[in-house]
C-alpha cells in the first residue's frame, strides 16, 4: 500500500449519548421502531437529555503516519476511537477504513474472562479477520512479545491488568494490522515492556501501518506521531503538528488547574469567612490567611512589565510585574515583605525577598502604600502558579500577614522552541551541550587511570 494513500478518513464523525441509562434506552427503542417502520431516525439531532461526546470531528490519516489525540477527561477521546473501531455506530458523518484494523482501546476489552489467554488469541485473531493458520504461525510469537509463558493457558480473569495489556498489545500489533488504535493503556507495564512496545510500533509505522495513540503523555505522543488532534468538548479544535498540539494541550490544562484553584479559594473563603480586606485575621497558622493584623495586604495583581497591563497568562521567559496594595496599621521597624511561587505539584519552589533584594525598611509609619516587584525574566517552565505573600519584621518571628493564593498566573508555552520534559520540573535552566566522541585510545586510558585512584584509595 502506498504511504501518499489514506487508510482513514473521517466527515463530520459525531456521537451523543444520554444523561441516563433510561434516557438512552427509550430513544434507541424509539430510533429502532421508526426505522422498522421505514421512517429515518433522530440519532442526527439532539434531544433532550443528550449531550454530544463526538461533535463533527473529521480528519484524513495516510498510511505509515501516526495521529496523536489529545484533551483533558472527558473530551471525547476514546469515544471517537470506539467510533472508529466500530464499537460505536456514528450518529452522523461518515468513516472510511482501508485494510484490517488492530486496536487496544482499554485493558482486557474483548477477552472471554472464562477462556485462556490461548484461547483469547483465537478468538481476537479471529476477530481481526486472521486465519487459524494464521494464527497458528503467529502464535509463539504473541506468547513471547506478550511475556505470559505458561500462563498463556490460564483463564484470563486470573490476569492482572500488566498482563492483560501485554497481551492485548501483542495481537494487536502481531497481526500486522493496516490500521492499529490505541488508548493509552501501555503506562501499566513495566519500562522493558514499554520500550519494546514503542519500537514495535515505530516498525510498523514504518511498514506502512497508520496509528493513531490517545495519550496524556507529551513524550508518548511526540516520540510516535507525526500530527495531533486536540479535542475539547467533543469537537477537534486543533489538527496540527504534533508540537504545536502539545503546546496546546498543556495550556489547557495549565488554565483548567488556574480555574479551579480559583474556585477552590473561593470555597475556602466562604467556609472560613475571610477575604483579602477583612481585619479580624486568623491569629493561628493553618487557615488561607491570617497574622497580627498589624499590616495587610489587600490587594496583590499582576502586569505585563512591557505594556503595564494586568494579566494572568505570561509569555515564556516574559518579565512580571507584581503589584500589591500595603496599609500598615501601627508603625513597624525592618518591615519584610516575602513573595513565595507555588508550582502544581510542589510548595515554595522559588521565594522573592525585599531584604534580600537590597530593599531596607528600617522605618514604615502607620499608612497606605503601593509596593511593586518586577520578576525579570523569570525562568518558570510552562505551566501552572500560585503567588503567596507573607509580611514580617525582623525582629518577629510571626506574621503579621499571610495570605495564600494571593495571585495565580499562567505560563505559556514558547512558539520558538519544544519544551516536553517531565511535567513535574518548574524551572528552565538555559545551557550548552558538547557531546564528542573519545578515541579508544583516550577512554582505554581514563579507564585506567580511574582503576588505579580507586585501588591506591582502597
């Protein structure tokens, strides 16, 4: 088959469902009746009590390319992998498949819990349209990639969900397939497995067989796919390359994260019944703010440095401008003012301090000030943060204010480079690589030299 030839092509592919079980019986018996009638059905039009889980989606994958899907949980991914393998039947539009189909959509789907995971091969080679020859040839090749042994004759409700996917795995990509679909099932197995997997997949790519993976992992979706398709709500609102998706994909969910530690605060607020204003503070550690009370911050908001606008969402690498709104009560000596940044999985991964800084307060009478702190070029990764700020003197070891989540800011990823490392580091250290070959001769006698420190340290 040639590679310029398309193996999928999806038009206007949607699928709804209803809120209830109940719901959704009654209107496929009524879809059902009318079409035994010869009348059409309403499966194209939404009716009360559905809602559309695939909305117009439609692509076009070539045969040795790989299409990765991205979206945050429930926007209707592994729906439209089930569409296309034919589990769902399209509510409207149209899909088109050349060739025979493998796919791995959820651990252990498709398996008889009461057969043996010998058994199982027959009946999912079967499926895929594989002869008993066929099966048979392949046989001790599945059992090998797979890593079962002699429990490939055990029945497979004894598997845990490793094996399950070693196995799914292996007669889906051992059947040679035109078309191979995947959820993102492989993180249960172990980093062998994993590695063989992914080089698996990348053979087949290259022999012509269209992919398209649904995953939650940058690395998976970068390593693999050629393109992306970024889903939200059901609708495909990015095909792109497979960077650019990426991209995108994380700053949904920088913002999803933005939003609901938002609403969070708010729920805190409420419950605690404290707001930035309030003077009757806390007096005890443990709540979303408290201190002495005798300064408050009321109000901490976040500019652009460049065009001194407020913001919330940063450009890479672009300077921050934090402003907050100070009202001392009662004259203080060697005021501190400290800004911590929280990132989503850690606390205090960077701390922003006016003595440190070279700011000296050795007297502040009781008024109204604005302070202002600009962040140059600060080295965050894309991502999520929260800005908390704490007001001390130096001779008290308490605070005469706190607030947590004072401000939360976004920062995008760049368009000029392909940020994709772990999503749990914070900050971008910029650096220079050298990788050079040594000579045999050169790394022999490092060899030595470093045998003979250890032996005369011995």
């Amino acid at each position: 088959m040639s590679k310029q030839q398309w193996a999928i092509r999806a038009e206007g592919v949607s699928k709804k469902f209803g809120l209830t079980l109940r719901q959704s019986m009654r209107y496929g018996l009524r879809d059902v009746a009318r079409k035994l009638l010869g009348q059409s059905s309403q499966s194209g039009v939404l009716r009360e009590g559905e809602f559309w889980a695939v909305n117009d989606v439609g692509f076009e994958l070539r045969s040795g390319e790989a299409l990765g899907i991205m979206g945050v949980n429930g926007c209707g991914k592994t729906t439209l992998l089930r569409v296309l393998n034919g589990v769902y039947a399209p509510d409207a539009g149209r899909i088109q498949i050349r060739g025979r189909v493998g796919a791995l959509i959820a651990a252990g789907a498709g398996f008889a819990p009461m057969l043996s995971g010998r058994e199982n091969v027959y009946v999912n080679g079967a499926l895929l349209g594989l002869t008993t020859k066929e099966i048979d040839d392949l046989m001790d090749e599945i059992i090998a990639f797979s890593e079962l042994g002699h429990f490939i004759d055990l029945p497979v409700k004894n598997y845990s969900t490793g094996m399950y996917v070693r196995l799914g795995f292996a007669i889906a990509a051992l059947s040679r397939p035109d078309v191979l679909l995947m959820d993102e099932v492989l993180a249960v197995g172990d980093l062998n497995f994993q590695k063989k997997c992914f080089d698996h997949i990348l053979q087949l790519k290259r022999q012509g067989t269209a992919i398209i993976l649904v995953s939650h992992s940058p690395g998976a979706i970068w390593s693999v796919c050629d393109r992306g398709l970024l889903m939200d709500h059901g609708h495909a609102v990015l095909d792109d390359s497979a960077e650019n998706v990426i991209r995108a994909y994380d700053d949904q969910n920088s913002r999803n994260a933005a939003s609901a530690g938002i609403q969070f605060d708010k729920a805190v607020d409420a419950h605690q019944g404290t707001t930035a204003a309030e003077s009757g503070l806390k007096a005890e550690y443990g709540h979303s703010q408290g201190g002495t009370g005798d300064v408050v911050c009321q109000d901490v908001k976040l500019y652009c440095v460049s065009a001194a606008e407020q913001k919330t969402e940063f450009e890479f690498g672009e300077s921050i401008l934090i402003s907050a709104e100070i009202e001392v009560k009662h004259p203080q000596e060697n005021l501190l003012l400290r800004f911590t940044v929280d990132a989503v999985h850690y606390r205090f991964i960077a701390s922003i301090d006016s003595y440190e800084q070279g700011l000296q307060l050795p007297h502040v009478s009781p008024g109204f000030y604005n302070l202002q702190v600009r962040l140059r070029a600060p080295n965050f990764r894309p991502g999520a943060y929260t800005l908390n700020v704490g007001i001390t003197r130096k001779e008290v070891g308490v605070h005469l204010f706190y607030r947590f989540a004072a401000a939360r800011f976004i920062v995008k990823h760049p368009a000029n480079s392909f940020l994709y490392s772990d999503n749990n580091a914070v900050m971008h250290i910029q650096s220079d690589f050298e990788f050079t070959a040594v000579s045999d001769e050169l790394s022999n006698a490092r060899n030595l030299a470093d045998q003979t420190r250890w032996v005369e340290s011995q």
